[in-house]
C-alpha cells in the first residue's frame, strides 16, 4: 500500500509499505477513505524528529471503511464505515472506564512515562503506524472504532477523529459558567471549533489571532474576534470588553505553535538538527515551548476565572508564574482529548443538521500523495485551516487527461510532469492509430510515451483511455506492452481496453466487424491478455485470436487492473461482468448506475472530459473545432 512516511528532519514522503495484518484476534482492517492534517503533525517535521525512525507511517485522524476483521470482532462488519481516535485506548481498564482514554493503562508507553499510544505520532506514544495510508490495523476493533451511518460525506464525520472531541474537551474544561464569557487565544482548527461549539452553548465568545484568513472564518460565523497585530495591550482590551475584570474562561489553542520567541523558535529547530541522543533530553527536560499564548491567557482570564489548555506544550522546563496562578485563583485543565468519552454528546450535532459547521470545515484536500507538501505547508501554516488526504479510491480523485490526438510525444510528456508538479497523481492518456479529426494533427505511439511519462514523472499513475486490443494490434502484444509499463511504473498502471473505433483503428483495410462481434473479440481479447500474465509459456486456441508457446518474461508484482470503456447497455455488462472496473468519456450517469448496479461499488470508475482552457475566452472558444469529436 501508499503510506506517508517519516524519512528524516523536514523529509516526508509517500512511499510502498507492506499492508497490515490481523495480529489480535479483535483487530480490524480499515481501507481510508478521509485523514486529517493535524497542525501537530508538523511537530514531527523537525521538534520531535529524535523520536521517529525512517519509514514511520504518520497521521492520527482517519476514518474509512472495515476491509477485514479478526475472530474476536463481533460488533463490526467487513463494510462497515468507521472513525479511528487518534488515541489507542482499550475500553475496559481503570482510565477507560473512568473517562480518561488518553491514559489508557493498556496501551501507555512505560519506556517515556508517558499516556495512551497514539496513531502515527513518535515513540514518545507508542510508534503505532499512523492513518495517512491505504489501509490501517486498529486494535481494539469491538470497542475503539466509531461507527458512522451511511449518507453524509465524510467531512460529516471524520472530525470525529480529534478536532471534534479536542475542541468539545477544551470547552468542558474551560468551565464557562451560564451566560458567560470565553476567550480563544489562537483561532487554528482546533480554536476554530472551540468558538463554534463554545457559541452553541450560548456563551459570548471572543476568538484571538493574527492571522487575518483565521478571523475572518470565525467572524463570518457571528463571532468577536480581536486582530493581535491591532492591539499593544491585549488584555486590557478585553478587559474593556468584559466589565473591566476579564473572561470567565480562556481557552490556549495556541500551544508552541505561537508566533514570536525567537529564542525558542531556534531550540525547536536546533533540537530537530542534532543527534538523537542528544535531542531527545533536550526535548524531555529543557524548556523550549512558545510560552507566549498561555503567559497571556493567565494575564487575560479573571480571578477566580479557568484556563483551558488544548494546545500542545513539549519540554518538561517550562518556566510557569506559580505566584500569579495562585493569586488570582486561576484553575488550569488541561490533556489530550479522551475522544470516547464525548462521541455520545457530540454525535447528536452530526446526526441532526450541521450546526458547527463540518461539511464546509476542510479548507484543503489532497489526495495522499500531497502530503508530501507538509512542508509547504509548515513555512505557510500561519493561513492555512484543516486539510484532508483522501488515499484511496473510495474518494474522488481528479487525474489530468493526456490527449494523444492534439499534442506531440514531448509535450505529452512534459505535460505529465507539469500535472504531477500542480498535485495530480493519475494520468489518463488516449490511444489510437489516428486522431478524431486531422485538425488535431497527432497520434504518437502510446506505449513509448508512457516509458518516457515513468522515466520522467515517476510515481504517477497511468490509464490508458483507451486501448484496442481486437484489430490492428493482437491482445499478446498489448498484453507485453501493459505488463511493461506496469512495471516501469512500479504497479501503478491500467489498462483501459475497448472495442475501438473504424475512424481511429481500421488501417488493414480488412472487414470492420459489427459492435456485438467486437464486444465478443474483445472478451477474448481479455482473456488472452490475462492468460499471458499468469506467466510461464501459454497457448491459446479461440474463435478470435492463437497463441502457441507464448510467454510474457517481464511481469509486474501483481497484474494491472483492466478497466473496459462502454457506451451501451452491452458494453456496460460486460465491463461489469469481467472487467476490474468500468470507464466512460463525458458525463454518463446512466452508464455508471448500470454499471454499479451489477457490479457493485467495489470496482473502481473512471471518466474522462475534456475541457477548451484559454486566458482569453475567444481563443478557447476557437480551440473547441479542434478537439471535437
């Protein structure tokens, strides 16, 4: 499978990583459909680098669909869609039964004292393989998982995971008493959250921050924000604003994320940039946090008032104002999310409406393979709200469509490389002797052009859209050439096959067969091509097409997929028949609906559109002659 891994200080990439087994007999399988970013899963890029090997898989917001249960699982089902917590918690020791999931007995870490594992997130929390993946084992499977409907989109639920329950948890513990007043210092995903949910309750809430993307998303929701960079003396500003003695409560979603402290900025980076044996004591005893949000919280919040920790401080040093916590009687809550203990009070917010928000909360999506820009992400987070990878495809994914007829074997080729650059990573390319129409002026040979795309633009996926493999070129020869590409492109190449077209394919001069007599050459056609890449020497003696003492040498890991193109009510049963999954060009629901109704929805669908794109309106109308079909 893909997984996000960890290769070293400011190094993520995704990469092929052996797919988990059942090892407990209560573990589960789940294929992901939807992860989060977390903003603490750029802590992993440098502060807490001493803690990670190379190969780590990342991520701890996931969710997704049940692929495989172990014996012991009797509350779920293979198909069943699930939420993964970002804690590992077993649901039946002391903590567990008391609330307190994140400090799980069963699964805490004695090597560095410390709580619950968590998904993906260092050895400090037990090395677990993290969720930005195919596929996840999570242990635990009768209890753990969170058991969604089917229906609304995963945003509806993926938050589930740990904004949802981390932002809930921040304002539990804030305390606000009835009719009173939060502030939420730092207005991140997290902060974010925590003033929707804060201002459901009924409570006047005042949201905190420099960033002006940040304000304007949580004022848009009716809320008060402050602008940071607007105001030299921040709690005397709200002191005005809250009678002159401060907020009930204050909620810190800032944590070491905060802006400024030099100082501490550089020992971040410095403790990511030495040997692990010494940042790892680096990391445990000095104290290197952004103390900023929190030395404000305790100057903003009133006598008496409580503070609310959800941002994550590190190092075990951190100077606190003991004095002044005590004389103004400041009550301080803080920990990790114990996500079990608030599903029940947060699901009816799911499940009737969406009053917080979750549908339109993401504010960027990529599929798992623009996880590698984290680090992009980390230079530019200042502005940046709650992204979502969507690895596998039971998520859309929009693939850029090489077209065969209208440019050039090079332009093809560097157009693969500009797609993967813009985050594309699957490729359609079209196959034909001609093109549609001789305005279009090209049609190179397809499968050079996708040696030169894996030599150029390794890691992207390829389709062809589509190949014919009945008449001007005989299935053992499209069964070589797919078996090579597939390998050239390390197992991530389709073969789209279709009955073809006289207009592109007939060259021969020989008799056009009829569309049920193609439908027939190309069944054979696949089972030609499927004989070939069982290895060994083949024969094959059919209405169609011989094969005597034939042999495929070169063989990828696992065969390519065929996908079969179809426009009727036959070619649509056939591809569901015997097909690995179906593909249509334009817009064609009624195809697809057949097409799922008899063969299901586990098989993958492709379609494909092109589009005239122009700077000037004019000119893309011009350019629609051209590409007609």
């Amino acid at each position: 499978m893909k997984a996000l891994t960890w290769q070293g200080v400011s190094d993520v990439r995704v990469e092929e990583v052996p797919d988990p087994a059942i090892v407990n007999p209560d573990d589960i399988i789940v294929r992901i459909t939807t992860t989060g970013l977390c903003g603490s899963d750029l802590h992993l890029y440098t502060v807490l680098a001493p803690f990670l090997d190379p190969g780590d898989v990342l991520g701890h917001e996931p969710m997704g669909v049940v692929e495989e249960i172990g014996p012991g699982v009797t509350n779920l089902a293979v198909g069943d869609r699930v939420v993964i917590p970002f804690n590992v918690s077993c649901g039946h020791c002391w903590m567990c039964g008391h609330g307190l999931h994140s400090q799980c007995e069963t699964t805490h870490v004695h090597e560095y004292g410390t709580g619950a594992s968590l998904f993906g997130y260092t050895k400090l929390y037990g090395q677990v393989p993290g969720g930005q993946a195919e596929l996840l084992r999570v242990p635990f499977g009768n209890y753990l998982p969170i058991k969604v409907p089917e229906g609304p989109p995963d945003d509806r639920f993926v938050f589930l995971s740990d904004v949802l329950p981390t932002a809930w948890q921040g304002v539990e513990y804030a305390d606000v008493p009835d009719g009173g007043s939060l502030v939420v210092l730092g207005l991140g995903p997290i902060g974010d959250m925590a003033c929707r949910i804060a201002a459901h309750r009924g409570h006047r809430v005042i949201g905190v921050d420099l960033v002006p993307e940040r304000l304007e998303r949580v004022r848009e929701r009716g809320i008060e924000v402050l602008d940071l960079t607007e105001h030299d003396d921040l709690p005397g500003t709200i002191r005005e604003m809250t009678d002159g003695r401060g907020p009930d409560s204050v909620i810190d979603a800032v944590g070491m994320e905060a802006h400024g402290s030099s100082v501490a900025g550089f020992a971040h980076k410095l403790a990511g940039l030495l040997p692990d044996k010494l940042a790892q004591p680096m990391m445990e005893n000095l104290g290197v946090s952004k103390l900023a949000a929190l030395y404000s919280g305790i100057e903003i919040v009133r006598r008496g008032g409580t503070i609310s920790l959800s941002g994550v401080y590190g190092g075990a040093a951190d100077p606190l104002p003991t004095l002044q916590l005590f004389d103004k009687q400041i009550q301080v809550r803080q920990g990790q999310a114990n996500v079990k203990a608030w599903v029940d009070e947060i699901m009816p917010l799911l499940a009737n409406g969406d009053p917080l928000g979750v549908d339109s909360f993401a504010t960027h999506r990529l599929p798992l393979r623009g996880a590698e820009r984290l680090r992009a992400l980390s230079k530019e987070r200042a502005g940046h709200g709650q992204g979502c990878l969507q690895p596998v495809s039971a998520a859309m994914k929009i693939g850029y469509f090489l077209s065969s007829e209208e440019w050039g074997p090079k332009e093809l080729v560097a157009q693969a490389v500009m797609a993967q650059q813009a985050g594309f990573e699957d490729l359609w390319i079209s196959d034909h002797y001609h093109p549609w129409n001789d305005a279009q002026g090209h049609s190179p040979f397809v499968w050079s052009t996708i040696g030169a795309i894996a030599a150029t633009a390794p890691g992207m996926g390829v389709t062809t859209a589509v190949t014919c493999p009945t008449m001007r070129i005989h299935p053992a020869i499209i069964a070589q050439a797919a078996a090579t590409s597939a390998v050239l492109l390390d197992d991530r190449f389709r073969l789209g096959l279709g009955t073809g077209e006289a207009l592109n394919e007939h060259i021969f001069g020989d008799r056009w067969p009829g569309a049920d007599e193609r439908l027939e050459m190309l069944e054979e056609a696949i089972e030609v091509i499927r004989t070939l890449w069982q290895g060994g020497v083949q024969d094959h003696r059919g209405r169609h097409y011989r094969i005597e003492h034939c042999r495929v040498y070169d063989l990828p890991s696992k065969p390519p997929e065929i996908v079969v193109s179809g426009f009727g009510s036959k070619s649509v049963e056939l591809a569901a028949r015997i097909g690995d999954g179906y593909c249509t060009v334009g817009p064609d629901a009624e195809s697809v609906e057949r097409f799922r109704a008899a063969a299901g929805n586990e098989k993958v669908v492709q379609g494909g559109l092109k589009v005239c794109w122009s700077d000037d309106t004019e000119r893309a109308r011009h350019r629609v002659p051209a590409v007609a079909q």
